[in-house]
C-alpha cells in the first residue's frame, strides 16, 4: 500500500513538473511573439539609417566631383595673372626686368620655359601650371621659337667627331685630375703665343639669359647645353652646328659622353 502510494505520488509530482515547463514555454512563445514587432523596427530604423548615411556621402562625393570640374572648367585669365604676379616688376620704368613690351616680342614657349626653368623659377613656385600657360600665352607671340638659320649648320664635308683623340676636352678638364689644365701639346700653341690669339668663332644661347654647364669636347667636336635645354653639337674649328636637340629641361652639368664599344669606339651615348 505505501508502495502505491509513492508511485502515485511520484506520477503527480512528474506531471505537474511537466506542466509547469509547458506553461513557461508557452509564457517564453507568448514573449517572443510580443517583442517581435520590437525587434523587426528596430531592425528596420539600423537599415534606414545606414541608407541615409550612404546616399549623404554619394552626394557629398558628387559635389565635390562636380565643383572640382566646374572649377577646372573655367578659363584662367592671363591678364589677371600678369596684374597680379608679374605687374610690379614688369610695368616699372627703368627696371632690370624686361618691360611688357619686350615680353610681348618673345615666343610664349621661350616665357614658358623661363617660367619653369629660367631665372623666374623662384617667383613663379607657387604659380599652379594653368597660370604659367594663362601668362606666357597673353604675353608671349603664338608658336615656338624659330630654328637655327641654315647657314649655321656645317656642310655635308664636316661629319661630326671626325677629329683625332687629342682634340677632346671633358666637361671641367682635361683629364679626370680636374685640374683644368692641359700641356702645350695637346693645346698646340705656347704661352707666347696666347697673346697673339683672337676670336674666331662664338655660340650664343637665343632666348637665354644665363648658363650653367661646360663645354665637353669629343674628338673634335663639341657638345653643350643651355639653361633653355637646347643641346647642341658644335665644330670645334669651324663653330658650325651638326645639330641641335631641344631636352625638357634646363642641362646644368657638362655633357658626359659614354662609348658603347670599350675598344676603338664608333658610336657614343651622350649623358644629360
């Protein structure tokens, strides 16, 4: 009798256990059924949010795009870059600087190039490229600078680096003690006989004001280059040119010729 009675009072006590989880599960349903609609909008005010901030940083993007191009669109005026940059100089009487008028005699190129490489190089630093070209175009004369006149080049008979080793001289010196120096030898002419010597021929740089490398002088035949980045390659005894060739910038050392065969050289490299 009291073993019945445990296991009825066991069967009670497992059905109310059970019960008591259905109902917490139907309580845990009925919660999460509730907070559903909770969840959903919160949900969908993250996913607005993220959409709005997105589309405020395509437009921002597309502004900056779109004034960035109307801004390059415009022209830039010359003549407001010349009364502001170059006027004070330029416009004075009796300054070193060359007056509008002369300016307005040289090729836009040669004002251009001194711009970027010439003595005007520190002034117009903070000058952006559009402006350089804005100015040199208002002042300058349209088209490049004329070429050599033909009668400065040599005739057909005179080949270029035709002269024997003696006669070269390698940018400073002579030699590479760089004492700038070379012996009556190879000078062909004593100290008696420097008094007695005159100009036979001289080279200018059209266009410049200034230069910076040496002379080098390759078996009779002599190579340099301007501050405008015009090389040119000269007779030595003649001072005719066997051709000239326009470099992107200005060539401030001497010229370093380099052979491309070590022994008995035909064809050379000239180093800028």
């Amino acid at each position: 009798m009291r073993h019945a009675l445990t296991s009825a009072r066991d069967r009670m006590s497992s059905s109310n256990v059970c019960g008591a989880r259905l109902q917490s599960r139907r309580k845990w349903s009925e919660l999460r059924a509730a907070l559903a609609p909770d969840f959903s909008v919160r949900e969908l005010s993250h996913g607005l949010a993220t959409l709005l901030f997105r589309m405020a940083v395509c437009v921002l993007f597309l502004s900056a795009i779109l004034a960035a191009s109307a801004q390059n669109a415009a022209p830039v005026s010359g003549a407001d870059v010349y009364q502001k940059r170059c006027s004070t100089c330029h416009d004075q009487a009796g300054n070193r600087a060359p007056s509008r008028d002369s300016l307005q005699k040289m090729p836009a190129t040669r004002i251009l190039r001194t711009l970027d490489f010439g003595l005007m190089m520190a002034i117009a630093y903070p000058m952006k490229r559009e402006e350089r070209e804005a100015v040199a175009s208002y002042l300058g004369t349209p088209g490049g600078e004329p070429p050599p006149p033909a009668s400065s080049f040599c005739a057909s008979g005179i080949r270029p680096m035709a002269g024997s080793a003696k006669e070269s001289w390698a940018g400073w010196s002579p030699s590479p003690s760089n004492t700038r120096y070379q012996t009556v030898e190879q000078a062909g002419l004593t100290m008696k006989q420097v008094r007695h010597l005159k100009l036979k021929w001289a080279l200018g740089f059209p266009g410049d004001v200034t230069a910076f490398a040496a002379p080098t002088v390759l078996n009779g035949t002599l190579f340099v280059g301007s501050a405008g980045g015009a090389v040119q390659a000269v007779d030595a005894k003649t001072g005719c040119l066997h051709w000239v060739f326009q470099a992107n910038g200005p060539v401030r050392a001497a010229i370093l010729p380099s052979p491309f065969e070590m022994v008995q050289p035909t064809r050379w490299c000239l180093a800028i």
